[in-house]
C-alpha cells in the first residue's frame, strides 16, 4: 500500500517506530524508587545521576556492558544488590501502549516495519521476551548495537540503509519532538506520536490505514 500524505508527493511505503512511549510504556521512576529505597536516597537522586548525566547514554550505545553499568551504578549510591535482582528493577517498567499492538499487526500486513530506538541490551531483550507486538517488525536499529543515539546522526543513516528506499517514503513515529526533527533532517517524513487515537487518526485521514470499527 502507498499513498501520498498531503504535505508531500512522496508514497509512503515503509513506517518506522521509536519504541518506549510510543509502542509500549516506559516509567523509569519504578526504577529509580526501587533503587532509591535500597542506597537511603532520593528517586530524584537516583535519576540524575543515571538519566540526566552520561551513565545511560554510555550503556544505550554499548560503552558499557551490563555487568558494567551494574557496577556503576552500585558504585555511585554504595549499594550491592545481586545482578539478576538489579535486572529485575532495571527491565519492570515497561507496560503496554493501548492499542498499539493491533495497529501493528495490521500495518504490518501493509508496510515493512522497522524500529529505531534508544535502548540498551537488558531492556530490549526483556522488551523482545514480553511484548509479542515486535514480532511483526523486520528490522531493528538499536542504539546498542548501532553505537549510535538519536538525535544523532549515525541512527538515522542507519535506518536509511536498512529501508532500502528514499528517506521520504518512510514515516518515522516518536514521541520526542527533537527526535522528530532531527528525523525530518535527513529527509525522512516523521509525526510526533501523541496519543494511539491521534496516532490511528492521523493515518486514516492520511489514507495510510483504515481501522476495524
């Protein structure tokens, strides 16, 4: 199926998606208050230290492992949980999006889907384990593997080669603005996801999918 968004006279024949926050939940605060009742500190602490500072950008993009990344992150706060029990509070807190795995499944019967996402090895094979809607995606470009994140410009010539088609016959979906952009940047045509409704919406009214009612 390929059909022509108002804005652009090119047929939109591939979609990509970001994933947390768009195909699933992300609530990083479970982690943070879990980690936070074990070091006797604040979650506001917690989260600074490993989301505001250079500690998660390096274990999205695979300069730490992580084993090494536990380590750190035990350093910092001077704590020693066992491994599997810090995974455990590392990977809980996801949750599913509304209705976004059965719109998946049906545009997966009309585009090829990729998923370009910043993301780390113990979340995304616990995501991968979890969520069955990735199924229907063929490829993923993963900040870990990639060595890339975005707004970065490597993920998204990395997607370029991976659809094997014009940049502007692919729609990317992200909830960041600034990922969005930086999308458009290089040539791709992106939407900022909202909301599932707003999402289906726009896609009918671009005649990119029509929903069962």
């Amino acid at each position: 199926m390929a059909q022509n968004l108002a804005t652009s006279v090119a047929p939109i024949t591939a979609v990509a998606f970001d994933l947390g926050n768009v195909l699933i939940r992300v609530d990083h605060g479970r982690f943070c208050q879990r980690l936070a009742e074990a070091a006797g500190v604040s979650s506001v602490e917690i989260f600074d230290a490993v989301f505001n500072s250079g500690l998660e950008p390096q274990f999205d993009t695979g300069r730490l492992s992580s084993e090494e990344f536990y380590r750190e992150v035990c350093r910092l706060f001077g704590i020693n949980p066992p491994f599997p029990l810090f995974a455990q509070w590392w990977q809980d807190v996801f949750d599913p999006m509304e209705g976004m795995a059965e719109v998946v499944a049906e545009l997966a019967g009309l585009y090829p889907l990729f998923l370009v996402s910043n993301t780390n090895e113990l979340h995304f094979d616990y995501i991968y384990r979890r969520f069955p809607l990735l199924r229907h995606v063929g490829r993923f470009i993963l900040s870990y593997r990639v060595g890339s994140r975005k707004p970065e410009p490597a993920i998204y010539l990395r997607l370029i080669r991976e659809i094997a088609r014009p940049p502007e016959q692919c729609l990317y979906i992200d909830d960041k603005a600034p990922f969005v952009e930086a999308a458009r940047r290089h040539g791709l045509q992106a939407w900022q996801f909202i909301s599932p409704a707003d999402f289906i919406s726009r896609l009918e009214r671009y005649g990119l999918y029509k929903s069962a009612k």
